[in-house]
C-alpha cells in the first residue's frame, strides 16, 4: 500500500490516525476542509458510526493503487 499525503486526500480513503487526540483511531474519510490559514482538516468516520475531526497531518491514508 502506498501512504498519501494530505495534499491528495479524496472521500472515501481508508486513513489510520498518527497523531494528535485521536491516535490510534481509523475510519473512513468524509469530508475535507482547507482552512483559510491552509490547513487541511478531515473528518473521520468509524465503522461503528463515530465521527471525529482531525488534521490531515495527523492522518495516514493508505490506498490500494501501487
């Protein structure tokens, strides 16, 4: 699997958190945001239906395309 950076971030990627309050946690992303200071925020949905918001820094998105 090869690791994304925050940059090419899409709906639907699998995506383990590294960082931050939520390290540890993994789910599906949801929604992307680029703030006006140029950060990227993610939410994050769990399979359990859980959703929480981090950094797009904080978080590895993984995809199945060599």
């Amino acid at each position: 699997m090869k690791i994304k950076s925050p940059e090419e971030l899409t709906n639907g990627d699998q995506c383990t958190v590294t960082g931050g309050t939520h390290k540890g946690k993994s789910g599906t992303v949801r929604d992307i945001h680029t703030s006006k200071t140029g950060h990227i925020t993610i939410t994050v949905e769990q399979e359990n239906g859980v959703r929480f918001k981090t950094l797009g820094k904080n978080a590895a998105v993984q995809s199945d395309k060599p």
